[in-house]
C-alpha cells in the first residue's frame, strides 16, 4: 500500500515527502496451543463472554488453525440508493484437527443465517446443519457452533447470509463521492481491506496466513459497471432489470487482497508484450488524466516481469482513481486502487514532482503483485517484506523505466526521512511482534517502508546488483502464493551465492573477474542472515566515528541519538546492548577506487596510503549510517568543498551536508561547523545539494519564525536573499529543465516569495492577477503554479477566488496546490473556515483533513489554531479515523512536533496522559514527546552560536 496515509503515503499536499521482531514462528499445525473442546466444556470461565452472555469458545485475537479456509463462494449486492448491501457466501473448509466450533472474523455485519453442509450433504443434496453463532466484538470474532464435532482432514461448507450499511469511511466496504461539473453528486462502492478490513464486507478468516481462492459475483445496475480482482467472465440479467457479473476464481490469495468495486467510470486500455491488458479507470469527466498513468504501468508490468522473471499470473490489471480513499493506494490483485492524485496526471496543473510521485506510486503498487501478493509475509510483525520491498522496488523500476525522472538522486530523502525517527530512542525495529489491531495499524509507518527499503539498497550494493536479483528471484519463485518471514528472504539470498561463486578475498561476486574499482570485503564467507538481523530485530541507527591519525584510520560504531548528548546522564544506557554489521564504503583522496570494509565490532582499524588528505565514508550514501569524522576531518571535508566541491559524487556532498546536521542534533557538531560546510553551495551545480542545503536553513528559519525571535528571523532571512540570490534570480517562471531543475524552481521561487523578496512578489501578483482576470483559463507553468497561488492568497479577494476555484477543480494536482496557498493565509479567521470545511467533508474531503491541519499548523498564524482544534474535537476525530490510523497519527504529529517550548511540551503531555487515561495508546505519543523534547534541546544548546554565525555574515 503506498502511504500517503497508510502507505506511507509519501507525499500530501503540504508538498512534503510523509509521504517488523519475529519472535515466533507461525504455522497451521501448531499456530497456537489450542484448547481441547473437553477443555472448553470443563472450564468456561476462562473464557470472554460473547454478546449474548454466553461462553465464546476462543480467547486469543489470532484466529485458531484447527479450520483453513480453501475457497470462498461470494455474492454481493451493493444499493447506492439506499447505501446498504446484501450478500451471501460459501466458504469451503479444511478441518486440521476435529473441533466443534469454527471461529471467523466479522465486523459491524448482520449475519442472518449460517449452514453447514458436509460433502456428504451437498452430494445428496440434503439441508445441512443450521448453526448458533457466538459473537465477541472485542476482538471481531464470531464463533460457529457446530452440533457434532467436525472430524480432521475433512470438508466442510458454511454458508451465509448477511447484510450491512455501506461504511462511512474508507475502510471495509464503503460509499465514496464525486462530484460533476454540472454540481450532481454521484455514489461508488469500493473495498479496502488493509490490513484487518475484509472482516467488514464478509465474515472470513481474516489473516494473511489463511490463503484461499475466491469466486466472487457482483449484482448492479444497468448504469453501472462492477470490478472485481479478475476478468468478468459473464453477465446474466435479472428480474427487475438489474445485472449480476460473475468473475473468474482467484488465485489463491490472502483475504486483504480481495477488492469489488460498483461505479460509473470510464477507462482507457493498452495491453503488455506478454498479452496482459491494463486498463486505467477514473469518473468519467477525469478519464482525460489517465493516459500517463497507463503509459507508465504498461512499462513497469514489462520491466517487472523480466526483473522477477516470473510473469504476472493474471489475464488483466486494472488501476482505478478513487475520490475518497485513505492512503495513497492500494495492490489488490488485479484490482489496485488510488487517491486521484496518485494516479491521475494532468498536464496544465501536475508539476514535476507530481508526475515524479504518480510514477513511484504505480511502481510501488505494481511491484506488490509480486512481493505481498505472490508472496505474502505471515504476519503484520514482518510488514516491511512488503512495504519495504515495494518501495525499494520504486527505485529499480522507475530509474530503468523513466531515467529522466532522475530517482536515484531522489532516494536519498527515503532515507533521510526515516532517520528521523529512527534516530529517536522511540523508535522501534523493522521486525516487531505485533497482536492488536492499533498495533498492526501502526505498522505502517516509515520504519516499514523507508528504512526497509534503504536496508535493501544497502544489502544489494553489498551483495552486488546481479546477486541480489538472483537471490530475489529465489525467494518469489520458492514462496509463490505461499507465505514468508524474515529468515526466508536471508536464506535465499544466501542461496544465491553458491562456493563456487566466491573470489578469493571471501566475497561472492556475479562475474569471476574483478574490476578495478571495487575490491572484495575481507573476512569470512558473508552471512546475510546474521548482518541483517542486526538490521531487523533492533531499532536504531549506527554512527560510525571516523578518525584519522597518519596513515591510521580509526573506527568506532555507537548507536545514533538525536537529541541525547554524549554528557546526559542517559546516554551510556541507551547505548549498551547495540552492534551492528555495517558494510562500510568509502572513497578518498588517494585513490579512485571504492573501498569496502565490514564493521562487524566496536572498534577497528583500517590503514590507508601515505599523503592521503581526506577520507569519504559512505559513498552514493548507499550504506544506512552516519558518520562523524571526529579530530580534523570536517575542516578538511569543509575545505575540500570550499575549493574543488567536484571532487566528491553529488550524493556524497548531500550526505555530508545531511550527516552534519544531523551530528548537531545529537551534540556532536557545532552548528558552526555543519553552517561553514554549507558556504560552498554558492559554486553548487547540483540541484538536490543545492535544494538540501537550503532546506536545513529554511527549517531554521521557519523555527526562528514560530518562536518569534525575531532578530535570528530577519538575519536568515537577509542571509538567505543575499547569498542565494545568483541562483534566485537565475530562476524563470516557466517549465523548462531537468526535473531536479524544475523542483528547485518550484521550492526556490516558494521560498524567495515567503521571504518578501520583492522582483518574486511581483512576479507572482502578476501572474495571479492574469490568471483571475481569464476566469482561470490562463496556464500558468505548473511548476510555479503553488507559489503564484500561494502569493495570490495574501488578499481577500484572491483567498475568496482560489477557494471557489478549488470546488470548481477537475483536477486533483491543481487542487492540492491551491489548499496549500489557502492554509498560508494570516488570516485566522479563512483558517478556522478551512477547518470547519475540512470537518464537513464536502467541499474539502475528509481524506484531506489530516494533511489540511499539518499545513495550518505550519503557519506561524495557525499552529496554536491548530492545536487547539485537535484538543477541543479529539472525540469527532475519531468519528472520522481509526484510532491507529495514519491520518490520527499525522493529524497528532503534524500539529505538535514543531513546537520547541517547555510550556507546549508539559501541555501536550497532558493531553496524551488524559488520553492514555482513557485506555488510547499510541506509539506517536512517545514519538511527539521525544522530538518536542529535542527541539528544545536544540534551541538551548545552537540559538546562541547561530545568532553569533549569522551577525557576522548579514
């Protein structure tokens, strides 16, 4: 799932990128201890209490083994009029050990009658067995009682009958709307069903492990047409006009793949080398913005085929724009849903970055048809064999699909974002054993996604491109329509280096010659698995303290703290019991070569030539660690930019600037020496150097702003304008460049315009004040088209416009843009009215508020708003979202994580320990309260030294 809001859902309109231990093996014959139906009967009391005041025969959230679901027999009928739906199934079961009773999952469904038949039964036609059915909301349980005792290794087949409102969210089996030009308001039903959601469209066995085939039939109107993960293989008509579609029978898959859709959209069609047809869906007045969208999956399913070497196993692959919808995507086999805007492009209003995004999320979903569905893990502790594979896939396919999109220099945010977190004593490990539902929810996160996806990187430039590939191919190949865990993927890439593969230095490489410019890692025979779990079952992130004494290189790993200094009393705690196996590569002065070398201990040493200057760790920041370069090394790294920055990779330049300030968050740096590094961007020719650099200065000066110093405020300020001015005034207001070229463009010109730069300004009105005047019918470049809406918010007449102009849109790209501009108006009063429209949920959708009040909360004029307005509706928010959802979590963040006083830090612990008083428990609380904690931290220890920096150079 891509994860805008669950999948990770990378990016929202704000414009920013957002955007498992396994301690158990599970398995259908001893899955659990399970209680004997002797035991049952002996001892009740230990047992919950069902709705009805009964015994419910199961007490633990994972469903039992002893019954496996083998096929489902389903048939819907959704009522767009009346909002309900009715339905009927039959599940075909496998009976491991005898039982007398069958547990399944069930959510806010109305289960009208349940049968059970034998194979005897159904040969001979007879009734079968009415069953009782128990009920255990707390754990979304019902329990079938079964009047005899169902043997072992037999069949079984429950049929039921049920019925349920169309949910009002985006979870489960739920109504979306859209709007037409022509102001009709028009319904759609759609499912998603990550992670725990099928439970609300049909009772099941409602767990990855459990995989089955389903035949599913869709009853609709004429005007409609109904979706289904496989190919319609019929239509018949019923009484009363409507139709009944009926599909194919699935592969064998797990129940959150299964997706029905009953809507009125058009699509667009083209079909693969190997013969698989793609069809791209979206209402019909947007059916327009789909051709890139299709262009783009006919060449991924292409690349991906040949990559995994394993053909898509479906006849036909539809991807559909959802209006309401509460991540980013979703890889429903066959059937892959989307937000709108991360499917649909339009060429007037989506930017580069946007057709960056649409591109990588297509990428991201395609690639789940392999990794999650093919190949699922067995439980949501290991979530990241999806989420993290799917988003390194990103990188593999969009830089050999689209090279002009220029992802690869991209990635490096993926990385850089999680570190964030990671960096924190909050975080948790990529592999973490999960049981309730909030805490499968909260799986979804950047820990899963990003970091997974780095570990990869990293592991593939330590194994080599070819060795990785082939292990992957191992793995999906052994474990098609199967399940897998963490050890799986560590054995098959294993397994891809056979002995005879391996030099003579001890490290397998895909061609028996080596080149010049790499040299073999030392040591014994690398063991995947014991390196990665280094990765997987601990949290946390390595810094590895470089320094060099002559010809002597001294290394050291500790674990990296932001926000813990090596003074606090806690730090030495929070270090014991952390190693990691650090495939290190560096480059330095001395040599062309890269140089590799394994960490796999506290301490070590390594020698280098005589008359070497400088030493570069980390090289491409392909390696998932920071380095600090302890002694003389950062003047001379600084030095090194100042008077040839060439000389190092652009993404070596990048990482420097990223590592160093990230050393001043953990007191390692002084933020005097991370800002003297920065001087050289005057000569940068990179665009992302040049745009990293100016982040981490636009972050302070967006700080300084919020707390109102206002003297450090206006220094940044003149600083930036005065330094960066030759690249600000280089800038044009048009579309033309690379697409890191025009990513500049966009945030450069945003931020010159933020900072009262007059010739941007005016510019900006100008355009703005064109584009009103053609009733909206100018094309203004949509790179820019942010900033001139941004500007043109300033006036009240200009926020009315934008804001009738948004309920207008056709187009989801030009509608995140002008939402942006809106939420920077200093007016409170337009911001109290985007929420209220945010909390009604016409204009403004609900699957925006979460991404409206992050933005709000960005405002200086809007953050205590912001926050007030989370306090004061925490009960109506989560009328709206799960507790553990991503929008909760970002809506929690969004408005708290910036702030840097002790006073916003005691009342937003406050907040959360009413809130955990009321049993809410949230992993973010700590998070929040951490990176509060930080920026406090921060500001104590660096505003003096910056004040003093910055009255020297304005």
């Amino acid at each position: 799932m891509a994860n805008l809001h669950r999948k990770l859902i990378f990016k929202s309109f704000t414009g920013f990128y957002y955007a498992a231990i396994i301690l158990h093996k599970i398995c259908f014959c001893s899955q659990f201890s399970v209680p004997s139906s002797d035991q049952f009967n002996k001892d009740t009391g230990a047992f919950p209490v069902a709705t009805n005041g009964e015994p419910f025969p199961w007490r633990e959230p994972r469903l039992p083994s002893r019954v496996i679901p083998v096929h489902y027999e389903l048939s819907v009928h959704p009522n767009l009029t009346s909002l309900d739906f009715t339905a009927s199934e039959q599940i075909e079961v496998l009976v491991r050990d005898a039982t007398q009773f069958i547990i399944l999952h069930s959510k806010d469904l109305e289960i009208m009658n349940v049968t059970l038949h034998s194979e005897e039964d159904l040969r001979y036609k007879k009734p079968g067995e009415k069953l009782n059915v128990l009920s255990y909301p707390a754990h979304q349980q019902i329990a079938l009682l079964v009047p005899e005792t169902l043997k072992a290794d037999l069949r079984y087949y429950v049929a039921i009958d049920f019925q349920a409102k169309l949910a009002d969210g985006f979870e489960g089996f739920y109504k979306s709307t859209y709007r037409t030009s022509g102001g009709e308001t028009r319904t759609i039903a759609v499912t998603d069903f990550e992670p725990t959601e099928a439970r609300m469209a049909f009772p099941c066995f409602d767990e990855p492990l459990f995989k089955a085939n389903f035949s599913i039939k869709i009853r609709r109107e004429r005007r409609h047409v109904a979706l289904s993960n496989m190919p319609k293989v019929k239509t018949i008509e019923l009484e009363g006009g409507l139709l009944e579609d009926h599909f194919e029978t699935t592969v064998k898959m797990s129940t959150y793949l299964v997706a029905y859709i009953v809507c009125d959209f058009q699509s667009v069609s083209g079909t693969t080398s190997s013969g698989v047809k793609v069809s791209v869906y979206a209402s019909p007045e947007k059916w327009n913005q789909t051709l890139y969208a299709l262009e783009a999956s006919l060449k991924l399913l292409d690349f991906y085929e040949n990559y995994f070497d394993i053909n898509y196993p479906l006849s036909k692959l539809d991807l559909i724009a959802i209006p309401d919808f509460g991540s980013g995507a979703m890889e429903n086999w066959g059937l892959i849903t989307y937000r709108e805007t991360s499917l649909l492009f339009d060429p007037k209003t989506s930017s580069a970055s946007d057709k960056l995004w649409v591109t990588r999320v297509i990428a991201h979903e395609l690639a789940h048809q392999w990794f999650g569905n093919l190949v699922t893990m067995e439980w949501w502790s290991d979530l990241w064999l999806n989420e993290g594979f799917a988003t390194y896939m990103e990188l593999i396919s969009v830089t050999a699909t689209y090279p002009e999109l220029q992802f690869d220099d991209c990635f490096l945010e993926v990385c850089f974002e999680v570190i964030k977190k990671d960096s924190l004593n909050s975080s948790r490990p990529i592999s973490k054993e999960v049981e309730t539902l909030t805490q499968i929810q909260e799986m979804f996160d950047t820990v899963s996604y990003n970091k997974g996806a780095c570990i990869l990187n990293m592991l593939k430039d330590f194994l080599s491109k070819e060795k990785f590939r082939k292990g992957v191919i191992h793995y999906l190949k052994k474990f098609s329509y199967r399940n897998a865990k963490n050890d799986d993927l560590w054995h098959s890439l294993s397994n891809s280096c056979v002995e005879g593969d391996f030099t003579s230095g001890g490290f397998c490489y895909s061609d028996s010659k080596r080149t010049s410019s790499t040299l073999t890692f030392q040591g014994e025979h690398p063991d995947v698995k014991e390196m990665m779990a280094t990765w997987t079952l601990q949290k946390g992130i390595p810094l590895v303290v470089v320094e060099q004494e002559g010809p002597l290189l001294r290394l050291r790993q500790e674990r990296f703290l932001s926000g813990v200094f090596k003074e606090d009393p806690e730090w030495r705690a929070l270090q014991e019991g952390y190693l990691w196996h650090i495939p290190l590569t560096y480059s330095m002065s001395s040599s062309n070569a890269i140089h590799r070398h394994v960490l796999n201990s506290k301490t070590d040493t390594l020698d280098l030539p005589e008359n070497t200057r400088w030493v570069k760790f980390n090289v491409d920041s392909n390696g998932y660690y920071i380095i600090h370069y302890e002694g003389h090394g950062w003047d001379q790294l600084t030095m090194l930019l100042n008077q040839n920055h060439t000389l190092l990779r652009p993404k070596d330049r990048i990482s420097l600037l990223h590592d160093a300030f990230q050393l001043v968050s953990a007191g390692r740096l002084t933020i005097d020496k991370a800002l003297d590094l920065t001087r050289y961007l005057q000569h940068e020719t990179s665009s992302l150097a040049l745009l990293k650099g100016l982040g981490y200065l636009e972050t302070f000066y967006r700080m300084m702003d919020r707390r109102n110093v206002s003297e450090v405020t206006e220094n940044l300020k003149h600083y930036l304008l005065q330094y960066f001015k030759p690249v600000i005034d280089r800038q044009s207001w048009s579309n033309e460049g690379s697409v890191w070229d025009r990513m500049l463009r966009s945030e450069l010109l945003k931020l010159a315009c933020d900072l009262n730069h007059a010739p941007c300004i005016q510019k900006a009105t100008e355009l703005f004040s064109q584009w009103m005047e053609s009733s909206g019918k100018l094309n203004v470049p949509a790179d820019v088209l942010k900033v001139v809406y941004s500007v043109g918010a300033q006036t009240t007449a200009g926020w009315n416009h934008l804001l009738e102009k948004y309920e207008l849109s056709m187009s989801g790209a030009e509608k995140n843009k002008i939402l942006y501009a809106l939420t920077t108006s200093k007016h409170q009063e337009q911001l109290v009215k985007l929420i209220q429209l945010g909390m009604e949920g016409k204009i403004i959708k609900t699957q925006d508020l979460a991404a409206l009040l992050h933005a709000i909360a960005r405002n200086p004029k809007g953050q205590q708003l912001a926050w007030n307005f989370v306090r004061e509706n925490w009960t109506h928010l989560l009328k709206k979202f799960d507790l553990g959802s991503f929008a909760v979590r970002m809506i929690i963040s969004g408005t708290t994580s910036h702030f840097s006083s002790k006073d916003e830090l005691q009342e937003v612990k406050r907040f959360f320990e009413l809130l955990q008083a009321q049993g809410l428990h949230l992993d973010v609380f700590q998070i929040v309260l951490e990176t509060i904690s930080k920026n406090i931290k921060w500001l104590e220890k660096n505003l003096p030294t910056l004040r003093s920096w910055l009255r020297v150079r304005t």
